[in-house]
C-alpha cells in the first residue's frame, strides 16, 4: 500500500502504463520522510505482480510478489548506499558501489526470467560517486526492452544534470499538517506536534523522531540551554559526537534559524521549536545578528560536506563555542 499522500502520483503513473508510455527512467524527488523509496518499492512490486489489481496495485500473494518481499526476485534489483567495508564509524560516509551497479547492469541486461519487466531501485541516488554515475548513463541512453530504473533522491540537485535531464522527474512534498497528524495519529504515533515541525511537515521522518531519536534531540537542547543554567555546554560535545551527525545538525540549523527569525521578526516570529519558545526568547535578547548568521553559515556549510569524514568531538567543540559567543 503507498502512503494516503501519494494518491497523486500512483494514478499519474497508473495511467501512463495504461497508455504504454512509461518511461525507461523514473526519477522521484521531494523531501526526506515523504515515503519515495517506499512508493519505488510499491511501484516495482506492482509492476512485476502477476495478477494486479484495477488501480495497478499489487497482490501480495503470487509468486512474484512473494519473491520480491524476500528480497531474491531475479527480475528485481534493489541498491543502497552501503558503509565502506572496513568502516567501525558510527557515522561512516554511505555510498553507492560500482560493483553493486555493475550487478544492476548484469541484471538489466539479461533477458526477463518471468516474461515482463526488469526493474532496478537505486536509493540515496544522489551518493553515487561521479564515476558511478556516468556508468549509469549508457544504461539510461539506450535501455533495454521493458526494462525501468526507478532513482530516488531528496538531494537531486547532487545528481549530475546529464543523469537528471534522463528520466522523467516525479515530485513528491509533504502532505497537509492535518493530514500527517492523521495518520501519525492512526499509526499510533501521538503527541507529534513538535516532532511534525522538526520534521517540516514530513511524517515519516517525524515518525522516525518519536519512535528512535527523542533522546538525541532532548540532549542537544541541554546542551544550547546550558549557558542559561550557569553551566558550559561544551560538557555536551562528547555525547554529541557519539549520536547521528545528520538529524543533530539539522535541528541546530533550526535552532539557529527560529533564533534568527526572533531577532528580525520579533515575538510573531513562527518557529520550529515551539516547545523551546521562552529560552529561545530569552537567547535572542543578549545574542548579536551578525554572529548568528554566522553559525547559521556554518552549520550549513557542515550539513552541505555530509560525505565528508571529521572529526565530530572537535567539530561538536567548535559549534558550542561559537554558539555560546553568539
Ligand atoms: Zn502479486
């Protein structure tokens, strides 16, 4: 089943291979936690199904179908980016390997064992290395008899233009707030107002929060409310180090920012970090402009080197500095 906010985008597709004109090459783009790798999955499964429904859903119960939920479907080809092989790094750099690709091609390149499509998935598109990725342009210049390549990516603009201006661009975004409370709400998931907007509006990134990250997130702001508690939060920075680089970064750029927006827009301002209203305020009050903008500057430039190895306690030491002398 896709998610209730892709309704959209299953019929646009659904239609396209009622008229035969599904392209080789499908790209799905949009924010993180909006469910694209899931709708790739879905949508492979029901093409590779072999008895579909109206709507161009999958059965779940034939062969095919069966084959692909274990993952051994010879038809189907599924890649993500995977650690370096010798990587002991809580936060190693993901990639996508050549070796996994060349399999793909194999895979593509040989004729349909069940008589219809051959379908590979390539996840986290965008961490392809570049010599990867021209390799997969032949693939998508001359592609196969009933052969697709479904890329998804929620950084597409890492994606070489060559690779992108090849398949047909699908868009996917965060659905209605009131529409992802539903849902979080019906799978169980309550109390989600501050993790929907640490997670703009994504619900299952917000999903993902609740259920595995809120500790992360209540330890960092510890960590930036410290100064107002006569503590020093460089304190923090070694349990920082040791938790997920991406979503920590992420929600100190938000942090920032609803700093940011304060200082400009004044108490109206909407923030992120609603729940943290009152110490932000008190923060923006004794905080200069300039110094903010600036760690809003380097946090960005942190988050855009996401495939670079550093050192996290010093990069950690680094942030809390500079946001204690903002
Ligand atoms: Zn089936």
């Amino acid at each position: 089943m896709i998610y209730p906010w892709q309704n959209l985008q299953w019929q646009q597709l659904a239609r396209q291979r009622q008229q035969d004109r599904l392209a080789h090459a499908l790209l799905f783009q949009g924010p993180a936690g909006t469910g694209k790798k899931h709708f790739a999955r879905e949508l492979a499964t029901a093409l590779l199904c072999r008895q579909a429904d109206d709507s161009g859903m999958a059965c779940g119960s034939c062969e095919s179908c069966s084959l692909i939920r274990a993952g051994t479907h010879p038809d189907f080809r599924l890649l993500k980016p995977t650690p370096p092989a010798t990587s002991t790094s809580k936060n190693p750099v993901l990639s996508i390997k050549i070796d996994a690709l060349r399999d793909m091609y194999r895979a593509l390149s040989e004729t349909s064992q069940f008589g219809g499509y051959r379908i590979a998935v390539i996840e986290d598109a965008d961490k392809m290395p570049v010599q990867a990725a021209n390799s997969l342009l032949k693939t998508l210049e001359e592609p196969g008899k009933d052969t697709l390549l479904l890329l998804v990516s929620s950084h597409p603009h890492h994606l070489p233009v060559t690779i992108r201006s090849r398949c047909q661009v699908m868009r996917f975004q965060v659905p209605e707030t009131a529409a992802a409370i539903e849902w979080l709400s019906e799978s169980g998931v309550n109390d989600v107002s501050t993790a929907l907007r640490l997670a703009h509006g994504a619900p299952l990134l917000a999903r993902n929060f609740v259920e595995n990250h809120a500790e992360e997130r209540e330890l960092l702001v510890r960590a930036l409310n410290a100064g107002a508690r006569g503590e020093s939060s460089l304190a923090y920075a070694q349990k920082l180090a040791q938790m997920p680089r991406d979503y920590l970064l992420t929600w100190l750029l938000d942090w920032v920012s609803d700093l940011g927006r304060l200082m400009t827009c004044g108490s109206d301002a909407e923030l992120v970090n609603e729940d943290q209203r009152k110490a932000l305020e008190a923060r923006a009050m004794r905080a200069d402009t300039g110094k903010v903008f600036d760690l809003h500057d380097q946090i960005n430039a942190l988050i855009k080197a996401d495939g670079i190895a550093l050192n996290l306690q010093l990069l950690w030491e680094n942030l809390l500095i500079s946001w204690e002398n903002i």
